[in-house]
C-alpha cells in the first residue's frame, strides 16, 4: 500500500492527458476567454454541409489533446465517427525531420484503414498495390502487397511509414515514388471514405479525422526561405483539406503568428487557440477565478487519495503558498504538475514545507544567455506592454513557451488577448536587467 | 517570511548536491510505471551516482545503457528498446554517452563555448538526429517503456535538449543538477596529468577522443579560478581537437591559454600550428613569433613558419627563418628539402644546391622525399648549367620514379642544354645525336602525361635546333592547343616559320604572338631565326608599327 505522498505524486503525472469524462478534468473555459473546443470546434462539424477543416493551437502542455480527446467523445455522442491519431510520432509515423504533407496523407491513411474497417478498400489496394510494386522493384521493400485484406494492407503500409522514419536516404525515394501520386492517392482516399461513410457503425452519419500533434513539427526553412511548415499547412492545403471528410489538424502556435498567418485564416479560417489560464490581470494583480482553477486542478487529482483535502491546510503549509505556486505556473497546466512533483521530491512527509517548493530548480536555461536585444529583451519588452512584435524572435520565444497567451473578454464584452513572460524567467537577473534596460530613456 | 515564490535568491539558489541526489532518489521510488529524469553532472560524477543509485535502490532492478559512439541513425528509441529487450527485467535505466552523438554538431561547440559564434534559437537547421527523435517519438516512449529512464548528461547537452526537443523535455519528473565535488576533480586532473597514454591519440577512434574531450570539458567546468590548472586543461584538450582535425575550436583554445598565460610559448607555437592549418598563415606567423620570442630554440617552429612565409610568397624571409631552423637542428632531411625549395625560387641556386646535398647526407626515411630532393637538385644544377651533374641527380630521381613526367622532361632539358653547350666541340651527327637523346626523353615525358605543354614547347625547341621544323612547328601547336596564352609558344612557331624564310606566316604567327605579349616585337628585331624575313616589308612594317594594329 503505497504511501499517499506517492500516490499523488504518480497522479500528478505531465505525460497522460485526460480520458473524456476524467473527474479530474477542470473546466477552465472562462479563464482562458472561454476557448471551449465543444463550442469553437464542433458546431463547425455538426452544422455544417460541406466538410469542413479546421486548426487548432495553442502552447505545448496547455491541454491541447485533453480538449481534443473531450471533443472527440462529444462528437461521438453526436452522431460521428471520430478517427483520432498522433500524427507525428506515434508507434511508427512520422518522426522525419522534414515531415513533409505527404508524411501526413500516408498517416492518415493509415489509421483511416485502421479503423474503418467495414469499407471497401478497394480503390486504395490499388493504390498501394502499385506503388508497392515500384517500391518493391526499387529493392526497397520485401513485402508484396499482394493480399486484398485491408488490415494487412494496414500493417504493409505501417512498415513502409515506418521505413520512411529511418532511414533518410531511404525517405527521399520512398518519398520520390509517392508524392507525385498523392492527388491520386486523395482521390482514392476519398472514394474509399465514401463508401465507409455508408457503413459507418453505430449508425454514424458524419466522419471526422483529428490528427493531433502536427504542431511538433520542426520548422525547417530551405535555401530559398521557404518553411517546411507553409508548405504542409498552405501550399498544399488542398491536399489536407481534399479529404471527403471533416478534419482538425494541430498547428504550431508560431505559425499561427507567422508572416503567413493571413493565409492560413483564408483557407481555414481562424485557427482555434487554446491560450493559458489567466491567473493574473494585465495590469499585474492576481484575478481570482484563474487561480481557484489552478487549484481544482491540483485537488482532483489529489481527492482520490485523500478525499477532504485542503490544498491550504494538508499539502502545503498555507494558502498563501498555494496562490504563489499557481501563480508561479503562469496558468499553464504541465508546469503547475512539474512544479508539484519537484516540491514532493524534497519532501518526505505532508505537508510540503514552504522552503522545498521555494527552492526549484532554476528555469533549465530557457532563454539563452544574451540580454539586450535579444531573446531576453524581447521577452522584457512584451512584459512590459503585454504585445508581441510579430518577429521570428517573439515566435520562437512563443514556441519555446517562454511567452505565454492569455485571453479574456473585457467589460464591453470584446475578446481581449496579451502576452507576458513566463513568470519563473521573470525573476531570474537577466531579465530584471533586460527590463530596466528597456525602460531606461 | 516572505512567500513570495516569484522571486529570485540567491541563497536559494546555491545547489546542494546530497539534497538533490535525495531528490533524484525520492523521485526514482516514488513513481510508479513511465517517469523521465535528467541529471545534469560531468562523467565522473554520473559513474559516482550510478553507483550509488544501484546501493540506495536494492529492491528495484537497475540496468545502464553506455553510449560509448554516436549513434548513427539518431535512433534512441531503439537502442533503449534493444537493451531493455536484453534485460527485461529493468526498472530503473541509466542512459550515458548521449553527448556524444551531439558533439558534431554546431550548436554544441557553441554551447560548450568552442565557437566565438552566438547562438540563435529559431534555426531548426541541422538539429541532431537523437533529438528529433526524443522529441518526435516521446508518446512511443511513454507506451513502450513502463520504466524510469534517467539520462545522464552533461550542462550543455542539457541545454541543447531543452531546446531542440522541447516536448520530451517538458515530460520530465525532473531535473537533477549534481556537480562534482572538490576532491573527485582533483582527483581526475592528477589522473589527466599524468596520462602518457596521449601520445598515442592519433591512433584512437575519433568517439574515443570524443570522449575524452568531453571529460575534461567537465573538469575545466569546474575549474574555472585556477589558471594553470585550466591551461593545462584547455592545452590538452586543443591537442585533441587538432588531432580530431577542428583546427577552429583547437585555435579557440590555445588562444584561452595565451590570454592567460601570454609566456607559454607551447601555447603560442600551437596556436600557429592551428591557424596554419585553417589557411591563416598571416596570423600562423604572428603567432609563431610570440612562441619564438619566448624561447628562440624551437626548432619545428622556425621551420612552420618558413613554410607559411614560402607560400606568402615572402621567399627572403622565409630562408632566414628556414636557416634558423637548421642552426637548431642540422640533421632533419625534410627541412633542408623545403630551405632548397624555397632558395630554388629565388633563384639562388648554389645554396639550394647546397641545402639539397645536406638533405641526402642525413637519412632519408622515406623514398618520397628522396626523390624530390634529387629532382629539385638537379634542377637547380641545370640552372646554374652543371649538366653533367644535373643529368646525374636527375638519374637517381627516375631510379625512383622511372615514370615520373617532370624528371624525364627536365633530364631532357638538360641533355638538350648540354647538347648545344658543347656543340662547337663535337661533329654535327654527335650534335644531332645527343639532342635526340633528349627529345626522347620528352617523348617519354609525353607519352605519361600528353597534357604538358612545356614538354611540347621543349621539345619543338629542341626539334627547330637540328632542323626538323616542321615536326617543331606541330610540337609548338600542340602546346597551343592546351595553352593559348602563353606568347613563347607563339613567337617560337613564328621563329619555325622564320628560319625557313616563309616570311608570309612569320609575319602572321608573329602578329598573334604580339597581341599576345608586346615584347615579342622587340625579341624579333634581333632574333637571327628571322634573318631570312627581315626583307619582306610586311615583316618590316610589323616591327616598325608602333601598336596602331595594322
């Protein structure tokens, strides 16, 4: 019988987000300018008759694939079939370096293969068949794809994605022999989708694919400026949007921000953005609410174990200690469980004393030691007016978390957003100095 | 008392390394199933807590992965997958060793401070494989290893993880910084200093010198407020860079130890070293005189910078220092070839023949070097019209390298020269004879490397001297046809055709060889193979017009 300090340190875990229906989940909607992805995402899906694709942001831990799991049940309820995947690193997809959207269309067929069982594939064994036959001729793979059963044609096509991953030289042909076929690939896509639709179980009507994690790729820039990014989400968004289906894709919150932001409001429309709990003002005061969610957070998962707990009273020391640790996450949900963990390890019995969770281990070197104009600077300076210059450097600084997004909806009624540094890097010297040296005339 | 978490103290700050190896270890027997843990600590210490992990955790079943290269493909999911399947039963993994697959690559010698370069954040260009694949594949990770995986590595491979595979990172339980104590480092540097075993470090694998490396990057981390003790560290860590072939992070180092120790002449002498090697002989040589004003005696130095001084083209100050060189050490071949080559340029042919004699009386070792000093000699002897004895070198040169096209073209040249020395003294067949002798010896030449121009402008010389020349004029076109440029190929066909007394091609052949250079029209005013032209008006104007291109 494990001690409670272990328990909830193991149900404090980062790595697992929320199954539907968890008690631990805490609805953060209002604090975070209410971004409710059953509201922002789904009506989309449900009202709409033509199919519909749609992006979804927000920064890395902010509970992004909680809200897609949630959505996910709640579209089901509604009379979907839902094919959910991690597109990017999951048993066997893309980890490429240069994932590049055909990565994308092969993964996606893959699990659609997966899970819609019923359908015909027809069209797609004939696809596979012949790539496979050149592939095979090629030396580059053993497997003829000569069975008519889909789920062997599945795993066939898991081994192909997965040599893709492997080895590069292997990538570039495998990548090569496909992505002049891929229109003909959508198009067998879909005539395979159309004929699953008519069979979908549990008399579904509607079909939807949410690809997640798309917004771990690496932006890789060519000799001519280009990013690996526009290319997968604009210049060949026909591709990703071809499907005769709904779909969701992750996207990188920088390119959300990026200089083609504009364009990619014009072929998705606005993307959706999960931003942090908003656990202080703009003006710099606590607000209340966001805490108190910040809170909830810890306690569900604690009450398991001990049912009438205080976070005030039985975890730590005092209420104040509390605040100052939510407030220390920057209402950004993984850092609140991180901060958690590192203050049991120094612990070895309730409640946690005030010292351990003071003494933290310093923000590993999330900013790069410059000052000035750099990355410091520019985070010293959106502390101070609450926007971001729209820059490479403020993205990466978004992407790399140490700028955070909050959203709220002001008195008039409008949706306000802000930014400000991640609170811990706040405190560390560089950044008082940066701020100093930008406030000084 | 105040709460206020926000703030920074100092006090705070300070790292105790039994409380966070406490930390670590509450960590390592509190989570049950998938758990992430990084421990920033240099090898030594990450031996030291290995060990002590594997005493503390009796119950649970500790294993370690030793990355002892970099691993090729990047893939770090399967060689944790590989060890696990070897041991299934592990709870507990270390990994070591994943440093070294970063080593190669830019950031790192940004980050490990070998680079005057800055970092940027926001160029993903040339990330590590290893950390596109944590990064890409944590949730595989998460499912397929129900186990504690703790990576050992040191400050700057931490860095570099937390920004290039950010989301594996973010996953962690936690991050352990465990430096090393006062008496571990001291013991590794006795133990470093007393390491022969170096001079043997060209031999090793390039992952060993890696290693090894990074091992005393961690011991100059933590010895940054002893100045010699960190020259000696930054010293012989540059010596195994340079070894490594990264003449740029070497000179980066060896540069720490001037600023720091502007007498250590060893540091100025491989600092020029290195700077000779990234083509920097200006600042090679600067650095070579600070070594030498230091202690005037060092002989490789002397030398090295005779050599950047030759291929500046400073021949004068070259020799003096090539002489210096000698003074110190008058019995190393190699240096006598290179004080003769450099005196053969400056056209000072008895001391290089002089230099070149020293070279052979000191063992040669290998035939290479043999073989240049006797080519080199015997042009130099040819040069100073020694013909008999410039034949002579060049015979023991093709005794070496029978097939070698400069010394069958040279041995040519100076029987030709020969030849015509002696030509009043001998019967005209004898004369004709010999000069064959020579074209021969061009024909050989050509035969081996068809494309030397030289050697067909030789041999059309040697063909107009015995009057054969229409095979003279095809030689001189062969030369041509490779090297248009040249205007004596050029005027030597005009002389072909002058010492025939066709004066019509004279004069054109000439004009080409004017447009090419000018002086051709002051050769051919008293050049006797045109006596046979000079009547010819268009000759006449061709010499008298000055440039209006008639």
């Amino acid at each position: 019988m494990a001690d409670v300090i272990t328990q909830i340190y193991n149900a404090v875990d980062p790595f697992r987000p929320l199954e539907p229906g968890d008690p631990a989940y805490v609805h953060c909607e209002a604090e975070r300018g209410d971004a409710n992805v059953l509201l922002d995402l789904g009506p989309e899906i449900l009202r709409s008759n033509r199919y519909t694709s749609q992006l979804y942001a927000g920064h890395r831990g902010a509970g992004k694939s909680t809200e897609l799991l949630r959505l996910k049940a709640d579209l089901e309820a509604k009379g979907c079939f839902v094919v959910y995947f991690a597109a990017v690193g999951d048993d066997g997809d893309i980890d490429a370096q240069d994932v590049q959207y055909t990565d994308i269309l092969l993964a996606c067929t893959r699990h659609l293969l997966e899970k819609l069982q019923g359908a015909d594939p027809a069209p797609l064994v004939s696809w596979f068949k012949d790539r496979g036959k050149a592939l095979h001729e090629l030396g580059q793979t053993q497997v003829v794809m000569e069975s008519l059963d889909v789920k062997m044609l599945a795993s066939q096509f898991a081994e192909m994605t997965a040599s893709i991953r492997t080895v590069p030289s292997q990538r570039r042909k495998i990548r090569d022999l496909v992505n002049p076929h891929t229109v003909t690939l959508v198009t067998a896509l879909n005539q395979f989708i159309t004929d699953a639709k008519t069979k979908l179980p549990g008399g579904k009507t509607q079909l939807v694919v949410i690809a997640d994690n798309l917004d771990r790729i690496v932006p890789i820039h060519d000799d001519y400026g280009r990013n690996s990014h526009d290319e997968i989400f604009l210049d060949r968004c026909d591709q990703l949007k071809g499907l005769d289906c709904h779909v969701i894709y992750t996207v990188p919150i920088s390119m959300v921000y990026s200089n083609r932001a504009n364009d990619l409001k014009e072929v998705y429309g606005n993307p959706e953005l999960l931003p942090m709990v908003m656990v202080q003002t703009p003006e710099g005061e606590i607000h209340p609410p966001g805490v108190a969610r910040m809170q909830e957070v810890l306690t569900r998962r604690i009450q398991p174990y001990l049912p009438e707990v205080q976070l005030g009273r039985d975890i730590f020391e005092n209420e104040a200690v509390v605040t100052q640790l939510c407030l220390a996450s920057g209402g950004h949900v993984r850092e609140l469980l991180l901060l958690m963990k590192e203050a049991l390890n120094r612990t070895e019995s309730l409640p946690i004393p005030t010292m351990a969770v003071r003494r933290r281990s310093p923000p590993p070197a999330t900013l790069s030691p410059h000052s000035g104009k750099g990355p410091v600077g520019g985070a010293g300076a959106s502390s101070q007016t609450r926007a971001i210059q729209n820059d490479e450097p403020h993205r990466d600084l978004l992407f790399r978390r140490c700028l955070m997004e909050y959203r709220y909806f002001d008195d008039e009624g409008t949706l306000q957003c802000w930014y400000d540094a991640h609170p811990l890097i706040k405190a560390i010297p560089e950044f008082k100095q940066a701020v100093a040296d930008w406030q000084a005339p | 008392m105040t709460t206020d978490l926000l703030d920074w103290h100092e006090d705070d700050q300070t790292v105790d390394p039994e409380a966070e190896y406490r930390m670590l270890l509450n960590g390592l027997r509190r989570t049950e199933g998938f758990g992430l843990f990084f421990v920033q600590c240099s090898p030594f210490g990450g031996e030291q807590i290995i060990q002590r992990v594997q005493a503390d955790l009796a119950d649970q079943s500790v294993a370690v992965l030793k990355l002892d290269a970099p691993i090729e493909d990047g893939n770090v999911f399967k060689r944790i997958r590989d060890c696990l399947d070897t041991q299934p039963e592990t709870q507990v993994l270390f990994i070591q060793g994943l440093e070294l697959s970063l080593l190669d690559y830019e950031e790192s010698k940004k980050r490990l401070g070998w680079s005057s370069e800055k970092i940027f954040s926001y160029s993903w260009q040339g990330v590590p494989p290893v950390l596109i694949n944590l990064n890409q594949q944590r949730e595989r990770f998460r499912d397929s290893f129900n186990i504690r995986l703790v990576f050992l590595l040191p400050v700057f491979a931490v860095k570099y993880l937390v920004h290039r595979a950010p989301d594996f990172f973010d996953w962690r339980s936690g991050i352990f910084p465990c430096s090393d104590t006062d008496e571990l480092v001291v013991r590794k540097l006795v133990e470093l200093s007393k390491n022969k075993d170096y001079g043997d470090c060209q031999n090793w694998p390039q992952s060993k010198r890696n290693s090894e490396i990074l091992r005393i990057q961690s011991l100059i981390e933590s010895s940054r407020d002893d100045i010699n003790k960190l020259c000696f560290l930054y010293g012989t860590q540059g010596n195994l860079l340079a070894t490594s072939g990264q003449h740029e992070e070497a000179s980066e180092r060896y540069t720490r130890v001037t600023k720091l120790q502007p007498n250590n002449h060893k540091a100025w002498s491989n600092l020029g070293g290195s700077l000779f090697f990234l083509k920097r002989l200006e600042d090679a040589i600067m650095a070579f005189n600070y070594a030498i004003s230091i202690n005037s005696d060092l002989f490789e130095v002397w030398l090295l910078k005779g050599v950047a001084l030759n291929q500046l083209n400073r021949h004068l100050e070259a020799a003096q220092s090539f002489d210096r060189a000698s003074q110190i050490k008058a019995e190393v071949p190699e240096a006598w070839l290179l004080q003769g080559d450099n005196l053969l340029e400056i056209e000072r042919y008895e001391e290089a023949v002089n230099a070149y004699q020293k070279a052979l009386e000191n063992n040669i070792k290998d035939k290479e070097t043999t073989y240049k000093v006797w080519l080199n000699m015997g042009e130099a002897l040819r040069r100073l019209s020694h013909h008999e004895r410039a034949i002579e070198s060049f015979n023991h040169a093709l005794s070496i390298n029978s097939e070698s096209p400069e010394a069958l073209n040279n041995k040519g040249l100076a029987l030709v020269e020969k030849a015509i020395a002696e030509a009043t003294e001998v019967s005209e067949d004898n004369f004709k004879n010999d000069v064959k002798n020579g074209i021969c010896l061009y024909e050989k030449s050509l035969s081996i490397k068809p494309d030397k121009h030289e050697t067909w402008n030789n041999k059309g010389i040697a063909l107009g001297k015995i009057g054969c020349i229409e095979e003279a004029i095809y030689s001189f076109d062969q030369a041509i046809s490779i090297e248009p440029c040249s205007y004596e190929y050029v005027y030597n066909k005009a002389c072909c055709y002058g010492s025939q007394g066709n004066a019509q091609d004279a004069v054109q052949v000439l004009k080409e060889a004017i447009n090419l250079h000018p002086k051709c029209r002051e050769m051919a005013k008293t050049d006797p193979d045109f006596d046979l032209a000079r009547h010819d008006p268009h000759f006449k104007a061709l010499l008298a017009d000055q440039g209006t291109g008639a």
